[in-house]
C-alpha cells in the first residue's frame, strides 16, 4: 500500500508541474501587477487541494483492490469463554477432536472460534444438578417381592437417594422371620473381583435376585410372609440404616416404598381394564368417580360414547380409542386433601359430586392430563427415550402433551408445568429446533414476550427437567402395574395431586393490524364451553349490529 500511494502521488506532482508549465509557460515579469499574481496564487491553491484529494483516493483504492494484499485472522488460539462460568461447567465444553493436531489448509486457519453462550435456564440447571451433587448419599430398600406369583422371582431393590455414589462393599441385609437372633439370615454384599456389582449410582437402584445358576450374585434366603428386612453398613458394630417390616402380603403383591416410612403393595398384573386395577389396588374411590362421570373409563376400555348435550361431550369423543393408555392414577387422600382446602376452614369437606358442581372443568382438564396414550412401562420408555432426558407424549386432551422423564433407577417422573408457548413466526418450534435455535435469545426471553419462564419451545427443546432439589415433578410410588398383561393398559400411581398445564395458543393475525406479539392463554373453562361461548358471541355481535373488526381479549396477562 505504501508503495502504490508514493509511486501515485510522484506522478500526480510530476502531472501537476506539467499542468503549470503549460498553463502558463513564462514567469510573469516586472510589468504585470500584484493583483494576477495574487489571483494565480489561488488559483495553484484550488488546484493543489484538489489533487490532494485525489490522490488519497487512489491511494485507498490500490489499498483496497491490490491483489496480495488481504485481511487475514490472526493466528488459531483458544477462544476465550463468553461470560464467566462456574468450575462444574467447564466439563460440559466440547472436547477438541482427535485429529486436531493435523495441519489444516489455508482456508480452515482463516475461520475463528465462536463460543455458544449457554441460556439462564440451562445455567442454573447446571447450578443445581451441582449442588445435589454434594449431597451425600442416602440407600434405601426400594421395593420387595416377597411371595412371587407364576414366572415372578423374589427381588430385593435399593435405591440411592442421594447426590453421590455409593460402594456397598461389605453391607449387608440381615432377615429376620422369627424376632430371635438364630432366626436372622445375612447377605453380605461383595463385589468377587468385579463379577457382583456393589455400587450405586445418584438416583440409581441396585436389584438383588434369589441366588441361582443365572444369578450368582444373590441372595440365598427365603422371603416368607411374615419378615422384617434390616440393611446394616460395613462393620461389626454399624447400625441399620434402613429396614421394611411386612406380614401376609398376598401373593404376586410388590412392597413399593411410598414415603420414609410407608409401603405401598400393588401386584404386576391385573386381568382386566384400568378401572379393574384401580378397584384391586384399592384407595381410588374418587377417580373411579371422576372417571364415570365424564364417560373417560368407556375411552380407557376402548369403547366409544354417544353424543349428549354436556360441554366435555365433544372432546370426550375426539379421544383416541384405537390405543391402550397409561394413567397416571391420584389416591384419595390427595383429593380428599383438595376437598378440604375448597370447602374453607370452617366448611365440612366437599364430596367428589360437590367439586363437579363447583369446578368440574377443574377436575376435566386433570384427568384428561393424566391419561396417557399407548402403555408404557418403565421398560418400554427407556427404549424409546434411550439417550433423550425428557419426552413429550400425546394424552386424550388432544391439546395437551405429557412430559414424562426417567431417574437412574428407572422411576418416572411426570412434569405437569411444561408446555409449548409457540414460537412468534410462521415456522413453528421443530423447524427453530432443526435450525439450532433453541440456544438463542429470542427463544429464552425469561417470559418478556414468550409468557412462559422458560421461553420458547419448552418441550421440543428439552427445557423441561424433574429436579430432584426443588421436587418439582410428581413421581410413581406404585409403578408398572399392567391390565391384562399391557393389553388394556397400565397404571402408575403418583405422589401427589397435581394442576394440568395450561394451553396457550398461537395468536391469529388481527384484521387492519399485527399480529398480537404474546400468545393467548387458555383458561379451564375457555376449552370446555367453546360451543357456549360461540353461541353468546354470535347472538351478541347480531344484536348489537357493531363493527366486524376482531379483537383480542387475554384471559390472563403474558405478564403473569
């Protein structure tokens, strides 16, 4: 660059003396007065300026359109973080390819590195699943089956409830039938050179079988009907950490551990529908009721139902009944709990007949949530979740969608706050996440624009997490337990009363203006008496002989 300004800028000079000379070839002599002179002077000024200028312009111009003369990036170094990141979040960044030391062409080197600045929600998910990294761990007998039934087999499951690993090298489980020291028997658990496996993982489970040619790992005593089952930790001197007591179980009944210190027994099979298993497992009297009342039981037997004038008739009738379901089945003591806290604290506790007078969109909209399409067991969802931490699946509500996750130990967990507030364009949120725009700002606005805490796309871009810090996702305490072999379905029995998630629909463009930027959100009832409602607006826009323009009107601000 330097060489093509100063070779311009000699011949511009050398153009310019020639310019003179021509212009005018003699100096002017004594008799020509001061005033041609003075105009000369500014004239050779005027001209000086402009040749200046022009010559900075050809000098940017060779700088520019020179041939070896490029903008090249510096040399590759690593790039710096985006923001600062905790310690823990260090492991998450992508390792450096195999092959990395392997000289690359010209035009690889010209690229730089960028770093993907990780989104809030993410960050502090980071955050949490390191701190309940730090707590310790916690072994808990899970479940028994003392009695098995046909091809079942004895078992004994633990589980770690805590953040860290845990080496069951020398525990040991000690029965006791009889309540006398010689009645006891003891497993002690030993990992025989790696060939039996001692270690628990966080939230993970550790299934023990009787000891046979198949499973020399085992146990080697009989769990009988009447038992007390005590887990001691390394030691001569330890103390039992946990224990499960049963008497006359049933046969073909499992011990699933509900609580710290309560047991809930269920069989693997029932012949028959979900009702006929809700009935056997007892303690669902108020579902049961629920269920016939919105004719939901015809749609879990696979039958369809007759057109009637109800509000829920309409939606009932939509349902698929070419598919098993799933339902994720509430015991009575969490209904009654609601009963109670609606009637108010002077007020006897309502009756499952009472809520569906008061609220019974309520009560629709949390049982079409619960039911499930097709039969999933904890087998078959971790097939068809495999590496996925979450997975949205369909339900009866045909707009409404599960989100169902796996622990360690296999539990399932069912996220009932996750929905899919849709993306502000025409595209839809599988194509943002096709097009790796799930990481963006736009998509996590914390609820700006998007409604939603989370943003965008809740669920079709895996947002959504059970934390096992903020309990936020009810669980199964009663799992796997099959109608009919899978046939007619299964049911899991959860842990708590939970609120279905609301609906929120895209906004349609309005006539003579934009497009609301926030999308609407369904209220309870706004699904269920749509008929209703059309029928109020259609008699009300003819009466009152208004404008035809649409208008918007939120049933609960984005903001909230």
């Amino acid at each position: 660059a330097d060489h093509f300004s100063k070779e311009r800028l000699r011949r511009a000079r050398a153009g310019r003396q020639t310019f003179l000379e021509h212009r005018n070839p003699h100096p002017p002599n004594s008799r020509q007065g001061t005033r041609s002179v003075a105009s000369s002077s500014r004239m050779t000024n005027t001209f000086s300026r402009y040749v200046q200028q022009a010559v900075a312009l050809m000098a940017v111009g060779a700088m520019v359109s020179a041939p070896h003369v490029s903008a090249q990036a510096p040399p590759t170094a690593a790039a710096p973080p985006a923001e600062d990141l905790p310690q823990f979040l260090l492991d998450q960044q992508a390792a450096p390819p195999a092959d990395s030391a392997a000289p690359k062409d010209d035009a690889a080197t010209k690229t730089t590195t960028t770093t993907m600045k990780i989104p809030g929600w993410k960050k502090d998910r980071m955050e949490k699943a390191a701190l309940f990294k730090e707590t310790p761990a916690d072994v808990v007998i899970q479940a028994v089956l003392a009695e098995p039934m046909g091809r079942q087999k004895e078992f004994i499951q633990l589980k770690n409830l805590g953040g860290q690993e845990q080496d069951l090298e020398g525990w040991k489980l000690t029965l006791n039938s009889g309540g006398e020291a010689e009645d006891e028997e003891t497993y002690v658990f030993e990992a025989d050179g790696g060939k039996c496996e001692t270690k628990i993982p966080p939230l993970g489970a550790l299934l023990l079988l009787k000891k046979d040619a198949q499973n020399p790992c085992g146990f080697k005593f009989d769990l009988g009907a009447s038992e007390e089952l005590v887990l001691f930790e390394s030691g001569e001197d330890a103390e039992g950490i946990d224990s499960m007591s049963w008497g006359e179980v049933g046969r073909g009944q499992v011990l699933y551990r509900s609580s710290d210190s309560e047991y809930e027994k269920a069989p693997q099979d029932v012949e028959g529908n979900i009702v006929d298993v809700l009935r056997r497992l007892g303690g669902f009297n108020n579902l049961i009721t629920f269920l016939d009342h919105f004719e939901l039981d015809k749609i879990l037997d696979g039958r369809g139902i007759r057109g009637t004038n109800t509000w829920h008739n309409k939606i009932v009738r939509e349902m698929n009944t070419d598919v098993p379901y799933t339902l994720f089945a509430i015991k009575d003591e969490a209904w009654e709990a609601l009963f109670k806290e609606m009637a108010g604290e002077w007020a006897p506790p309502l009756t499952a007949p009472e809520l569906l007078e008061i609220d019974d969109a309520l009560v629709f909209d949390i049982i079409s949530f619960l039911m499930v399409e097709d039969a999933w067991n904890s087998r078959s969802l971790k097939l068809k979740m495999r590496d996925q931490n979450s997975m949205a699946f369909q339900t009866a509500h045909p707009e409404r969608k599960a989100v169902l996750q796996l622990d360690e130990s296999g539990q399932i967990l069912l996220n009932y706050d996750c929905v899919d507030s849709p993306s502000p364009d025409e595209f839809g949120c599988a194509i943002q996440k096709g097009w790796g725009k799930c990481q963006e700002d736009w998509m996590n606005d914390n609820g700006f624009f998007s409604g939603r805490p989370l943003g965008y796309c809740e669920y079709e871009c895996e947002k959504c997490y059970c934390d096992p810090m903020d309990n936020n996702c009810a669980k199964t305490v009663v799992a796997d337990v099959t109608a009919s072999r899978g046939k007619k379905g299964v049911v899991h029995v959860i842990d708590r009363l939970i609120e279905a998630p609301p609906i929120i629909v895209k906004p349609e463009p309005v006539e003579g203006g934009a497009a609301p930027q926030q999308p609407t959100k369904k209220s309870k009832s706004s699904t269920s008496r749509k008929d209703k409602e059309k029928k109020e607006k259609k008699s009300s826009s003819s009466s009152s002989g208004g404008s035809s323009r649409r208008t918007y009107g939120y049933q609960s601000p984005w903001w909230g």
